[in-house]
C-alpha cells in the first residue's frame, strides 16, 4: 500500500476499523455460501483478534499510529488531572511567554540586521584612546570637514554614509497653531543609494542635495511614518512643511521597513546633511559615520587610511591650540581609529541597554528552568502514581522507548498548550517593556514583527522545554521494575533523591533570581531619593529658537516679556536644562599654570536662573544686567574643591580656554551648592555657571557680529501644580514677544528627572515580577515535594502516631529534609547570587552585594514559602488516621 494512504489510514482509524470488520465478516460469509458453517469458517481464519490488528498494521504507517494513540491517551490524562496540568501549564505558559517576549525584544535591539544591501560589509568609525579628562573612551563622532576629506580619500575601496543622531522636535504643516513633533535625522545625499534602497513614491536623496550648506530644502519620509501621519497618502509627494527656520518639500517615500540605522529609534523624516546648521563647522561632531566596504575589499587598509587621515586632521587642529598640555596633545593623537562591525546598526541607547536586557534575558531563563523543574517533579510523583500501569505495559511487551515516548508525547502537549497561552502574553510583554523604557525627548521605538525568526525561536523553545521538564520522568518511568512494582514492594528513595535535588536547583535560581531583583530595587530607590541639589517641580522648559540667530538682548526681551503672564511665578534662560544630558566642557588652567586635565563644565544662565531653579548660594552674588561673559563666573562647590583649593573663593581667578588658542580670564563673584550638571549616575562634576550676555566686541567690516545665539531654554517656575497647562499660552507668547522666535519643543523638568531612571524602573519593575514569578514558583514546587513525601509516608506516619509520637516529631519528620533541601540550595545561590553581582554592577549605583540587607531579603522569602508551602502538607500529615492506617495493614 502506498505511504500516503498509510498514513492518511491513520487519522481515520475507526473507520479503518469498521472496513477490515466488514471485510473479514465478508470472508466468513463467503465460506459459508460455499457450504461451510459459521464456526469452521471462523476457524478457518483463525484468531480474529490477530487477524484485525495484523491487517491494521499492514494498512497504516505504524510509527505514526502509535504517535497517534500516545496523543489521544496523554489528552485524556491531561483532562483527567485538570488542577495540576492547569497549575503547570499555566506556570510554564508565563514562563515561556515571558521568554519570547524577552527574545523579541533582544533580537529587535541587538540582533537584527539592518534591511538594507550586504549589511555585512557596514562598519561603524568610531575613536577609542584617552580623551581631554585623561579617561579612556570610544565614540563614533564627527565633524563634516573631516568627514569629506575621509569620504574622498577612501572611495575607491569604501564608502562612507554619515547620519546624525536623532532629534523629536516640532514641525508644522500648515500653522504654528498646529505644531506637531517628528523625529528627524540628517543624512549625507549617498546614503539610501549605499545601502541599495528604492523609493516607494517619488526619490530618494542623493549626492545632488548635499553639495551645499543650506540649499537642497528636502525630504523623504520613513514607510512608517507615512502611514502613521498620512496613512499612506499619495498626495503628499510635493508637500511642504515648517522645520527649525526652513520651508521643507518631501520629494519621496523611502523602502517599506528601512526606519534608519539605530535600533531604539524609527527615523520620521530624512532631511540632507548640508541643510543642517553645524554642517561646514569643525569640532562640530553631530553625527555617526558608517563605512560601507565595496566588494572583495580588505578591512585594515580602509582603517588604516582613515587612521592616517585622523592623525593629520587632528595635529593640525591641535597645533592651534597652545592652552593644551603636550600630555593632553599627546593622548588625543593617539586616539585610534577602529572599524567596528554594524551590521545591525549603531546605537547608543543599544550599548545603554545591552547589559539590561541580557540580564533580564538571564532572568527569564531562570525563571522558565524553575518553572521546568516544578513540573517535572509534578510528572515525577504522576508517573510514581502511574508505576502499576507502567509495570503493565512492560509485562505485556512494551519496550522502554515506547514508555518513553508515551511519557513525551504527554509532556510536549503541555508544552504546546503552554505556548499557546504564553504568545498572549509574548505579544503583550514586548511593547510594553518598550513603553517603560521610552523617553519624553527622543521615544524609544521598535520594530516588533512576528515573522519566521520569532516563530522559529518559538518552536525550539517549545521543543526545549518539553524536553527539559519531561525527559527525567520520562526516562524514570521507563526503568520500572514490573517484579517489584506487581508485588507493591516499589521502593522510593531513588525518586526522592531526584525531587529533593531538583527542589534544590529550584531554591538556588529562585534566590539569585530574588538577590538580583532586591540589588536592582535598591538602586533605583538610590538614584530615585538621590538629592538633585534644585528643585524640579513646577518647571516648564521652553526651548525655544530664532529664525536667525539672534542677538542675546533679544533673548532676554522674552524673558522680561514673561514676568508679566499671570501664572508665573519665576522665569529665567540657560543654554540648555539642566539633566538634559547636553554638556559643555574644557580644560582650565589657575595663575597662569598649564590647563587641566581634569574637565569643567559650564553653562550659560541669566540673572534669577539660580532663584528659579532653587539652587542655593553659599557666597557672593547673583549675576546682575551688566555682567558679561568672560569676566565673571558662579561656581559650584565641588568646582571650588578641585580648583580653587577650598576656603573662600570669591574674588579669585581661573582662566578659560578662549577663541584661537588664547586665554580668558574669569572672575569667581558667587559659589552655589552642587547641583545635578547632566546625568544623575556621574559624579558631582566641577561646574562653572556663566552670564547670559557676551561683552560686545568691536565689528569691523569683515568681522560676523559677536554675541549671536542661535537657540535658547526658557525656564518658568508656573503658579500651578501642572506646568503643562500653561505650555499652549507660553507657546503663543514667545511668538507674540518676538515674531522671529518658535518653540521647537516644551517639557518639564520632572520629565527629565523621570528620564535619568528610566532603565533603572524598568529594570527593578521586571525583577519584582520575575521574583514574585519565581517565589511562587519555588512555593508550589515546595508544596508538590512535601505533599508528595506526605502521600508516599502515609502509612509510617499512621504508625508512629498510633505509637505515641507526639505532633513535633511528625512535622520534623515531614520537613527536616525539605529544610536542608532549601538550606543547600540557598547557599549555592548565594555563592551564583554574588557572580551575578559582578556581572550587573554597570547597572547598580549605591548598592553593594556585600550589603546584609540584600542577602537577608532572599532568605526571608524563601523561608516564607517554606512556611507556606508547609503548612498543608504538616495538617494533612497531622490527620492521618491511626486506625484506619493499621487496618489497611
């Protein structure tokens, strides 16, 4: 018979059935017709029973019956245990749910290639040395001059893309009333022609919109984008819309899924890098450069020339520079230039979060082993319930591999429920985790398909797990003894042993699970209690931009124009707010020394900025109308401590790094207490706070006007609790104090206090629900392994109680193994508990593992499980009846 028919038999086994029936009464009634009887004719054929299973097996793939079979009896098996296959299916459905969720986001940030041609040639240029603070460091930074000259360099073997980093800001397409916020990236003109993309409608950039600064005012759109703003609308090719101080035409729709190159971010808009206001400007480092290497060509040659290219580069920009010290020089030309592989992308905000997301990837992991040995330990005691039928079916000819795979089949349809329930939660888990993560300035975003990767990622997982938790008690079933079961002499030991250990690997994941989780709490309470030195509430940030730069009197007109709104309570300017993660810093020299390696970091504010920011000052004064930068300065405490040699430093002088290599000297008039500079996980760096105003310069014909700002930060402390219902009124404000100015974008302070612990919330929210997740866990493990204990002691205990022993010695009895389970595999997670502690210590702050706190927490809940998990099996141990033990002996 062909195979296909075999196999297709073997779904329509009753009916199989009811033929080869019909077929051997066929045959009897034949011989009857013949003039045999009914019974010799029977006889004749044989036994009828042999008869109909041979001419089964002959007419349905065998292997497969017997598949088929295990299935339908393992589903009566999982009906007829309805409590504990629901406890375990659903406890691995979280487990595994969790893991693919885990795995989506991983592969989205981490892993996946960028959707463009051979990304296996792109490389991202990155610098690695010591920099001005003498700390070593890597970045991928640069200016356009350097990059042109690189790019020209090496085109024949290379070519590179330049892209910045990206910006939400706010953008128009009709009013200013109607202000709306995109992320927007600039890109050099060859980049969607590298990468081998095509456009959806309309065209692309190219090397034509990129030769001048200023003049190729055009757009392309992300396939994303387009759908989210103008679900997907033909007619927008030919639009315009109002960026910064341009009139921007989009003039195409990029490839479907191409969203940029940093993972955590979906590029809006693309816009051409020389349209941007830093383009032309050295030591203006406002993007990423990407090499893409042509075909058959070498690495290290590229890299090299690009090295030499660097070199030359900087010594030239150095020897401009006579404040440096040789040390300094020194270390910065021999910074190296490296090629790393970015085949999936360059991101910042990937190298944040790696560390994260690994360890929450760990933790997930261990959470599904835990949930992988509680029901192997339920199978285990199941198949020590099922040790007569197994006996059996051994005794009747079942081979060990065919019990096997009885027991397999069982555990893989549990598997294949549990991810069933579990894609629920996998479909859920992920965006979630990304809106926890997500930032007021520039919104994490990422692309989450359910495609073949996650689906094939699903499938191993199932695979695995059915394999893990279902192998053991598989394997133990098959190696029963039908002498010793048939007899009911069936001894146990064994089948502790393996429960106890596998209870003890539990506890141990369990407590480096909860460890972990007390570490990542406790830092994000650290960093949350952490004193900013100002205080954030009712601060509403306008960051606000000229349609040319504006002299800084124009500035300050706003400023005045705004203490006169009702509903303000204070307000003031600064380049940029503070926790902002923008800095400004260089070296410094005292009485005509040699500038510091150590860096200072400044910032520009007006008079009352102190007042509006509740920044306390120790000595001197405020700036007043008439202070001019660079004569005077504010300096915090810690500026005073590292430079200034403590005591009173009003009065003194520093000297900062000016113009074309020369000196300015700067007179200290006020120091303020340390206040949070950029990032609340940095140490208190020294700060110096300069004026608004610049001192005005002689212009002579040739010379740009001095002073120029090109954007500014408002800063108003509101009347009302919610800053943010004043922001509409503000907007409007600004535009009616100065027709030439716009609000580019308006947030809170709070806002960017928020954003410094983000990845701490998200990392010690995760870690609270995976130890709540893995606690529970470990507490029904407890409870399978002593009720079990319990079961299979039932009748000792009925004798030593109709003994006379007292209710202490019965629950010593059943819990005295289970306390030295718990006991051993705490201490070996203390032991993993402290290497996990070395492993995330990037990610604590002000928490040691050292700290008796953190080791006490994990004890303490695992202690409460045990109690938990005890009580009922020690009261139903206690309520063994005596009498009706001994009967049964």
């Amino acid at each position: 018979m062909a195979l296909w028919k075999r196999v297709g038999n073997v779904f329509r086994a009753d009916r199989l059935r009811s033929e080869i029936e019909e077929e051997l009464e066929a045959h009897v009634a034949e011989a009857m017709e013949h003039g045999r009887s009914e019974a010799e004719a029977r006889k004749a054929l044989g036994n009828s029973l042999r008869q109909r299973e041979a001419s089964y097996a002959l007419r349905v793939e065998g292997w497969l019956d017997a598949l088929r079979a295990d299935v339908a009896f393992s589903w009566r098996q999982i009906k007829r245990n309805k409590v504990t296959s629901s406890v375990a299916i659903l406890s691995l459905a979280l487990a595994m749910g969790a893991c693919v969720g885990a795995f989506r986001l991983m592969d989205a940030m981490l892993w996946r290639a960028l959707p463009i041609a051979h990304p296996e040639r792109l490389y991202g240029l990155t610098k690695q040395g010591i920099s001005f603070d003498g700390k070593w460091r890597s970045y991928n930074a640069w200016d356009s001059p350097a990059f042109l000259e690189m790019r020209k360099a090496v085109k024949q073997q290379a070519d590179l893309v330049a892209i910045s980093y990206a910006v939400r800001e706010e953008l128009t397409y009709s009013t200013e009333q109607e202000l709306e916020k995109a992320t927007v990236v600039h890109v050099s003109g060859n980049l969607f022609e590298v990468f081998g993309l095509h456009p959806q409608m309309g065209r692309l950039l190219t090397d034509a919109d990129d030769v001048a600064q200023g003049k190729a005012p055009y757009a392309v759109l992300s396939d994303d984008y387009w759908r989210r703003r103008f679900q997907r609308d033909p007619g927008v090719i030919g639009n315009t819309f109002r960026f910064q101080n341009g009139v921007y035409e989009i003039v195409g729709i990029a490839q479907k899924g191409f969203t940029g190159t940093t993972p955590g971010t979906i590029a809006d808009i693309f816009l051409p890098m020389a349209m941007h206001r830093g383009y032309g400007r050295a030591n203006w480092t406002w993007f990423r450069t990407l090499v893409a290497l042509h075909e058959n060509q070498e690495l290290t040659p590229v890299q090299d020339k690009l090295g030499a290219i660097n070199y030359h580069l900087e010594e030239t920009r150095l020897k401009g520079d006579a404040g440096l010290s040789a040390e300094i020089v020194k270390n910065l030309l021999n910074n190296e230039v490296v090629m790393l592989p970015a085949s999936t992308g360059v991101s910042d905000f990937r190298e944040e979060y790696r560390r994260a997301l690994v360890t929450l990837g760990v933790l997930v992991t261990m959470v599904l082993l835990i949930a992988c040995i509680n029901v192997a330990n339920l199978m285990t005691a199941q198949a020590a319930g099922r040790a007569r039928e197994m006996a059996l079916r051994v005794s009747i000819g079942a081979g060990r591999w065919r019990l096997v795979q009885l027991m397999l089949v069982e555990a893989g349809m549990m598997a294949v429920l549990s991810a069933a329930a579990g894609l629920i939660l996998a479909w859920w888990s992920a965006p979630m985790v990304v809106l926890m993560i997500d930032r007021p300035d520039v919104p994490v975003q990422l692309m989450l398909p359910a495609d073949a990767r996650v689906i094939a990622f699903g499938i191993v997982l199932t695979f695995g797990v059915m394999l893990l938790f279902g192998l053991a008690p598989a394997l133990r079933a098959s190696w029963v003894k039908p002498v010793s079961i048939l007899k009911g002499s069936d001894a146990p030991r064994a089948r502790h042993r393996w429960m106890r250990g596998m209870l003890g690997v539990q506890v141990a994941f369990c407590f480096v699970v909860l460890f972990v989780a007390g570490l990542f709490v406790a830092t994000f309470q650290r960093l949350s209690d952490q004193p900013l030195g100002f205080n954030a509430d009712r601060l509403l940030l306008l960051e606000t931009t000229g349609r040319q730069e504006t002299e800084a009197t124009a500035w300050a007109s706003v400023v005045e124009h705004f203490r006169t709104i009702p509903g303000v309570e204070s307000v003031a300017s600064c380049s940029w707010p503070l926790l902002s993660e923008s800095a400004w810093n260089d070296s410094i020299a005292i009485s005509g020394g040699p500038f510091s390696s150590q860096l200072a970091y400044f910032l520009n504010i007006s008079p009352e900025w102190l007042k509006t920011m509740r920044i306390d000052m120790t000595s001197g004064r405020d700036f007043h109308d008439g202070d001019f930068f660079p004569e005077v300065a504010i300096v915090n405490e810690t500026f005073v401590r590292t430079f200034l040699g403590g005591g009173n430093a009003i009065g003194k002088v520093f000297e900062k790094r000016g113009e074309n290599g020369g000196r300015d000297k700067v007179q200290v008039v006020g120091v303020v207490k340390d206040a949070v500079y950029s990032n609340t996980h940095d140490a208190m760096p020294p700060v110096a706070f300069i004026p608004f105003f610049f001192r005005p310069k002689p212009v002579s014909a040739t010379d740009a006007p001095a002073g120029l700002v090109p954007h500014w930060t408002i800063v108003v402390k509101t009347v009302a609790q919610d800053p943010m219902a004043m922001a509409t009124t503000l907007r409007r404000e600004v535009s009616k104090a100065r027709t030439d100015m716009h609000v580019v974008n308006i947030r809170t302070q709070e806002e960017l206090r928020l954003a410094q612990v983000i990845r701490e919330r998200l990392l010690a929210m995760l870690s609270i629900f995976f130890g709540a997740v893995a606690l529970l866990l470990a507490a029904i493990g407890l409870y399978g392994v002593l009720h079990y204990t319990v079961v299979e002691k039932k009748k000792e205990i009925g004798i030593r109680l109709a003994l006379g022993a007292r209710a202490a010695h019965i629950v010593r009895q059943v819990s005295f193994g289970i306390v030295l389970v718990v006991g051993a595999g705490s201490a070996i997670g203390l032991v993993a508990g402290k290497a996990a502690a070395r492993y995330v210590g990037s990610l604590l702050y002000g928490v040691k593992a050292e700290n008796p706190f953190m080791l006490v927490l994990p004890l303490t809940a695992i202690a409460l499980a045990v109690v938990f998990a005890a009580v009922p099996a020690v009261r139903r141990a206690l309520k063994v009846d005596p009498v009706e033990m001994l009967r049964a002996e």
